[in-house]
C-alpha cells in the first residue's frame, strides 16, 4: 500500500516497521487515518527496544491528530 510506504519514507521506519504497520492495517480493516495510527501503535509493541517503541506510540498519536490537509498528503 503506497500510503504505508510514504509514511515509512517520511518517517524512517524500518523495512520490518513498515511491513509490520501494513499487516496490522490490513488485519484491522480500517484504511482509515485512525486506522493507521492504530497500525502505528500496534506495530510499536514489536520495536527492538523501549526507546523505539514510544517513538512509534508518539507517531501514531502523530498521525491522529494531523489536519486533513496533511493527513491526505500520506493517504492519496
């Protein structure tokens, strides 16, 4: 999905992140900007360490509260 690609590019997760999120996006069936936020926080409990996890938490809080400008910047 190029929407989860684009936010790893913009926000350097790794190659594991990015197939993490979009495993737990396509699971959750909701394409929707709080579902990419929920993929976000789901796949922040599989981070290598504690510090990467809550930098992955922040990202999907992040994502929730972007404008629907930015927001459709990463979804189109």
């Amino acid at each position: 999905m190029q929407a989860t690609e684009r936010l790893a590019k913009e926000h350097d997760l790794t190659e594991t992140e990015g197939g993490s999120v979009l495993s737990f996006l396509a699971a959750g069936g909701d394409l929707s900007q709080w579902g990419m936020a929920n993929a976000v926080t789901a796949a922040a409990k599989g981070a290598d360490n504690f510090d990467r996890q809550e930098e992955l938490e922040r990202l999907g809080g992040a994502l929730v509260a972007l404008p629907a400008g930015e927001w459709s910047k990463i979804a189109r």
